[in-house]
C-alpha cells in the first residue's frame, strides 16, 4: 500500500507539471497535488516509510 501512495503522488506531481505548462485542467491538478503531498506528509509524520 505504501508503494501505491508514493507512486499516486508521484504521477500527481508529473500531472501538474504538465497541467501547468499546458494550462489545460489547471484547478484540478492542483487540488489532487494538494492531496498528494497532504499524504506524503502524513506518512512522514506517522513514520512509515515512503
């Protein structure tokens, strides 16, 4: 499960680099973005590992 969240927020990231370069589904991608670091964190947090 821990490699599955890591590999979501790292699809995340890619997704919003490419939103914000092409201006295309901007709002969203940024909400999911937000979303993925928010459980990235909480991961460290709790001190699991990524």
């Amino acid at each position: 499960m821990g490699n599955l969240l890591y590999i979501i927020a790292v699809i995340l990231v890619i997704s919003w680099a490419i939103g914000f370069i092409g201006y295309g589904v901007g709002g969203l991608i940024h909400v999911l973005l937000v979303i993925a670091v928010i459980a990235v964190v909480l991961r460290l947090i709790q001190g699991k590992p990524l």
